[in-house]
C-alpha cells in the first residue's frame, strides 16, 4: 500500500510560511513512513488545490489522505475539502480526508508548552498557578471557531491563574479589550500566546499594530509574548494521528 499525504493551508505570502511547511512536510513523511508529502494553499498564492492534487497523483500511490491545515473548523476548511474533492472524480487513487487541528488534547498541550518555554527563556519561576494567560487567534464568522479556541483555553484553566482570550479581527474581545481584561485581574505576569500556525504576516506585523499600543496605555508591568504554534513535534504528531484516524477507517 503507498500512502500520500497533501496539506491544504490557507495560504500565505511570507516566505517563512513556505519554510515552516516543508519542515513540517518532511517530519510527516518520515515520522509516518508515507511516500509523499507535500502541501498546496487554498488562496493568497500558489501551490493552490488543482496544482497540489495534479502534482500528488504523477505519484504512485494508492490513498491521498487531504489535511485541512487549519486552527478552526468553518467555511475555510469546508471550501478546501470541497475544492479537492472536486478531483476525486479523475482519478483510481482514494481520497481520505482528516478533520482540522482543532478540538484535540495536542492543542492544549502544546500551547502549555509554549508557555513553559516562554518562562523558562525569561527565567520566570512562579509557578504556573500564578501566571496569567491570553491567547490571541485570528477571529472567524463562523460560530465554531470560538467553540475551538475555548476549548483550548477551557483546557488550561486548572493550570494558569487566569486564562482568557481575544481576536486580532472579525471577533470580539477585540486586542485591546483582551489587554484591558487581562489587566483587570491584576496579573503578577502576563503571557501572551499567539494562536497561529505560521509566522505570517498577522504574527509578524498585524498583532502588534494593535498589541503595541494597548499594552502601552495599560499598567501591566511583566507581559512575555510566546512564538506562534510553528514546527512544533507536538503538531506532526497531531497531523499524522488525524491521518491515521481516517486511514484506519478506510
């Protein structure tokens, strides 16, 4: 039996989206034992869909299995899994399709781990009970992406003093509420985590246009920012346990 893997992405311009995708793209063939891997974009830029399934099938393979490489459920991943079906139709190789990154103990887990790294680089030793958390995520119309994310942060609860969280667009609390929120509950330290996958052109500009100024007209003294989700092993992990899920099945 020969296995292919296709991540579809949301797409981004920046080049260390592209970079962070390989990465990953390689740790998921070898950690999996797949014969190919690769990734394609749903919008901004190419590798679009089309160009993803047309260069995975000049591969011999008997199952694609399609990941919608997304933090949220919503229309995103429905418009990408509906793209991709699209080629079933022409070709013998099946098409097995995996739920998002969402909804899924790794998540809290690695987001935990975040934290703790963040600490530990700036040698804070509270212990994690006394620690405040807010995690900003992009924001979505769609009614699941909230169920996501607090799931996320309904997980941490028992372990951070306060954890809360906002949207860097579409959703409210908006940045600067989620900083005057935070703020209200009188923090020793803040940490902030980035909820995104890649270091794209939200984490890298976009958050800080609103985070900037909010924490300078707030009164919080001890504030850390985590590095967004990235290559994490936890998140290959998670990749190829959504893969096998549906392959199993199959």
């Amino acid at each position: 039996m020969k296995r292919g893997l296709l991540l579809i992405d949301r797409g981004s311009r920046e080049k260390e989206a592209k970079e962070e995708l390989e990465i990953i793209c390689k740790k998921v063939k070898e950690k999996g034992n797949y014969n190919y891997v690769d990734y394609c974009f749903l919008e901004v830029l190419p590798p679009f869909i089309k160009e993803g399934i047309e260069k995975s099938l000049q591969n011999e393979m008997n199952t694609l299995t399609l990941v919608p490489y997304f933090l949220y459920p919503g229309k995103k991943v429905k418009a990408a899994v509906t793209d991709a079906m699209k080629f079933q139709a022409n070709t013998e190789v099946k098409f097995l399709v995996t739920k998002p990154m969402t909804m899924h103990k790794t998540m809290i887990d690695l987001v935990d781990n975040r934290i703790s790294t963040t600490m530990k680089e700036n040698s804070v030793s509270l212990p994690k009970n006394d620690v405040d958390v807010l995690i900003i995520g992009h924001g979505s119309k769609d009614p699941n992406a909230q169920i996501s994310i607090k799931y996320v942060v309904d997980g941490l609860k028992s372990t951070y003093r306060n954890v809360n969280h906002c949207f860097l667009e579409i959703e409210q609390p908006d940045i600067p509420h989620g900083i005057k929120n935070a703020e209200e509950n009188n923090p020793i330290i803040l940490i902030i985590v980035f909820y995104f996958l890649h270091e794209g052109a939200h984490v890298k500009r976009d958050i800080y246009e609103d985070l900037n100024p909010a924490l300078k007209n707030s009164k919080l003294e001890k504030v850390f920012v985590t590095k967004h989700i990235g290559t994490d092993q936890k998140m290959i992990d998670l990749i190829i346990e959504r893969a096998k899920e549906v392959e199993d099945a199959d």
